[in-house]
C-alpha cells in the first residue's frame, strides 16, 4: 500500500501487469448549473454503506461496524466504492437517498487500488447512476463537489477546488505509482468512496484517504483509472498480477564504488524478497544493512539483478519495462551478482496474491481513510 511511518498516507500502488494510462486534463467549466440543483442530482446515486466485521482475536472490540460512501453506476445496482470499506466484511448493506436499506453482495475488490464493486438488488426499478468521466485528469483549480456520509450524516455535501494531480511518492522501481487527485474540499470519516465531481456532475475521482495531520487535504482515486480497472474486477472479481515478489531499486557501480569502494554491478539492488513469493522459493537474497546515500535509503547485503533473460538492466526504464512485460506462467533467467560471482536463477511468474500489506493497519485505520 505505501503507507510510511506515523500513518501519513499520500496512496502508491503496487501496479505490475496494469497498464494505466492518464489522458491529458479535461476542463468542464462550461458546466454552469447551480450547484443545489447538481447536488439534487448528484446525491440520488450516493449511498450510504454499512459494513460489520467479526475480529476473534479482539476482546474489547470483537464485533466492528464501519461506515462509509458509495454511488451507483449501473442502473440495475452497481455500486463503486473503496475497498477498505467492505473488504473482509461479513455483511454488507447500502441505504438509497430513499432512505431503504438493501443487503449488498461483493461482486470484486482490489485493496491495492482501494476499488471495489458491490450489487445490490434494484427490485426491478431503473436506479438513478452516476456518470464516469472520460479519460483524462480534472485541471488544477477546477472546482469540485464531494458528497457522502461523514460521520454518518448522510447526504453531506462539500466544496473545493482541484489543489493537484499526479500526487505519489518515491518508490522503489518495482512499482507503477498511480497518480492520486488533490484537492481541498473536506472529507471526513464516512467520505471513503463517495464521488467527487465536476460541475458538469461527472464523477472524477473516488474519495479515499486523507493526510494525517494535515489540513484541507484529501486525495482521491482519479476515475481514469477506475474506467480501466471496472472490467478487470467485473470479469474476475480481482485485478490479476504477475508476482516475482522483489522489491529494490536500480544501483549505479561508479557511485557505489566511488563512496564505499565495493565490488558491485548496474542493476537492481534486492532489497526484500516477499515471503512465499517465487523468488523467495528460488532463494534470491534480500539486503541486512541500512545506508543513507545522499538523503537516498538503501539496504544493501542482497543479490542485484544485472540482466533479465539476457538483456542488461541498464536504467530504471530497462527495468520498468521488464516489470510491464511481465506475464504468469512465464519463466525469466535473471542474472545475479552475489558475493562478488555470477550466476544465473530461473523463476516462473505467478499470480500475486494479497498480501498482509496490502490491507490498512487497524490501528491507523480511522486516522488515514476518510
């Protein structure tokens, strides 16, 4: 998930094998409706959700119920909202602008993205939807609307603008860093995936998480990339990912060898080797010994990937392309420097599960997810 530590939360996401690609931004000010009429229509497809989940290793706090937001966007019940809100629940229910309350079944979820898709019952009406916008990112200082159920007061609606796009942090190479939606209008505990939206009434982005300790800062999920993920989570109820389970970053030899005189090589430094994970099985190596290089973290000790079947890992570009090419139940060689030798290890990709960190800490749970 990237999370860091004290719970401060921007969302970067571990993407291999999805493609996500941003248009250019879309303007949607000569949208001119007032906005107590666009929250009339808006708030017909926002729903409340309720979730309870059964912890059993809890004493004081055995039985949880959580609360958050969501909006329709199929007229038969399909309903978007955050992962983490229902998620590992084991009952689910949505209540209408009406005021009826629905049990809802999990039709996919991707914890990852923080996305996930319920369906509820129509009992054949045609429910009011919500319209998705197209691909491309909202422009920085256009003026958006959130509406949702903060802190359980239904129907909320607030006001702000665009403060950024394209907002991530710095990870390792081995992950596609998807760009989060700034922006200033407030979202509060029961926010998480409620829409934000333009003044034309199209959902932009799906509110997720919020900066602790900070103010008048909340970031959503861009909707290009619900757009791509929706049909991966309908058809397979998950996002499907190849998994070698490394995580590192690309090395320079001249660098290192210039400061520590090392004997190391250009490629990817493994710096944790997933447990389970086929490298793990394959017994690639992962570092022991934390050093700050010019305000840069590196755990050296581990193997570095020098070539991926034969082909150099010259650049963060040559391996970011190795990681995109990546399909299950393919077999690589990558060629390894340990220990001053070289040998060559072969892995065959499979299925990324969902890991532990995947999934929020309860302990930041309240503080980091609106």
């Amino acid at each position: 998930m990237g999370f860091v530590r004290m719970c401060i939360v921007i969302r970067v996401i571990l993407a291999i094998g999805l493609s996500v690609s941003i248009g250019r931004a879309s303007d949607s000010t000569g949208c001119n409706q007032d906005i107590s009429g666009l929250f009339e229509r808006v708030s017909k497809s926002v729903v409340l959700i309720t979730a309870v989940s059964l912890n059993p290793f809890s004493v004081e706090e055995r039985i949880r119920t959580s609360m958050g937001s969501g909006f329709i966007v199929r007229t038969d019940g399909l309903i978007l909202t955050n992962s983490h809100v229902v998620f590992g629940r084991q009952a689910i229910a949505v209540t209408l602008g009406n005021g009826q309350s629905i049990p809802a079944a999990l039709v996919g979820a991707d914890p990852i993205l923080d996305l996930a898709v319920l369906k509820i019952d129509g009992q054949g009406t045609s429910l009011p939807v919500l319209k998705i916008a197209d691909n491309s990112l909202p422009l920085v200082g256009e003026e958006v609307l959130a509406v949702g159920n903060p802190l359980g007061f239904e129907q909320t609606l607030t006001r702000g603008i665009v403060s950024g796009v394209n907002r991530i942090l710095p990870i390792s190479p081995m992950s596609i860093t998807v760009p989060m939606i700034q922006t200033d209008a407030s979202i509060n505990p029961g926010n998480s995936g409620g829409p934000l939206v333009n003044r034309c009434g199209e959902v932009v982005g799906i509110n997720t998480s919020v900066l602790l300790g900070a103010e008048n800062m909340g970031f959503a999920l861009p909707a290009v990339i619900v757009q791509q993920v929706l049909p991966h989570l309908l058809e397979h109820g998950r996002v499907i990912r190849p998994w070698l389970g490394l995580r590192g970053q690309m090395v320079q030899k001249d660098v290192l060898q210039t400061i520590f005189n090392i004997d190391v090589r250009d490629g990817f430094l493994v710096e944790m080797v997933e447990p389970g994970s086929p490298a793990d099985k394959a017994e690639i190596k992962g570092g022991m010994l934390p050093v700050n290089v010019a305000g840069s973290d590196f755990l050296f000790g581990g193997d570095v990937i020098t070539a991926v079947d034969g082909v150099p890992l010259a650049n963060p570009k040559s391996y970011q392309t190795f990681a995109q090419n990546l399909k299950i139940g393919a077999k690589v060689k990558l060629t390894v420097f340990r220990e001053g030798q070289t040998k060559t290890i072969s892995l065959k990709v499979t299925e990324r599960p969902i890991l532990p960190w995947d999934l929020p800490p309860e302990d930041c749970h309240r503080a980091m997810y609106p």
